[in-house]
C-alpha cells in the first residue's frame, strides 16, 4: 500500500524538491483534547511547477536522496500570489 498524503508547500526554493508540511489532529492520551501535529517532507518535483502556498498531494516512492522520500502525485489548487 503506497502511503499518500494531502499538504502545502512551505518551500520551492531548491531545484526539482519542495518541502510540503502535512498537518493532522492528534488526542491527548490523558487529557483527550486534539492538538494539531505538523511534519514537514521533502517531495520531489519533476516539473518544477509548485509553488509556495499551493495544495498538493504527495506520494511515498523509494529513496531519492538522503531526505527525499516522496513525490508529488497531484497539484490540487493552487494559489494566487500578488507581486
């Protein structure tokens, strides 16, 4: 089963790699309350199209550096940044 994830990117300033934060609820074990839980993954990109601020969906593959163990499956929005 290939692990998929649903993230922002938080940075595209490296070449064919951006870094996506992935965020999810958590329960306190003892208090039962959510927090929220942010992990950050380097994805590849092979077409050099996402930028900061989009949606996309990542996908585990195998190795393809010492910190890029993801893709990026899909763009699923992207957003519109003023210059």
């Amino acid at each position: 089963m290939i692990r998929k994830l649903r993230g922002t990117v938080v940075s595209d300033k490296m070449d064919k790699t951006v870094v996506v934060a992935v965020s999810s609820l958590k329960d306190h074990p003892i208090y039962r309350k959510k927090y929220k839980v942010t992990a950050k993954f380097a994805a590849h990109d092979d077409t050099g199209g996402c930028r900061v601020g989009d949606l996309v969906e990542i996908a585990e593959t195998r190795p393809l550096s010492r910190t890029k163990r993801f893709r990026v499956e899909r763009k699923i929005s992207q957003t519109e940044i003023e210059v």
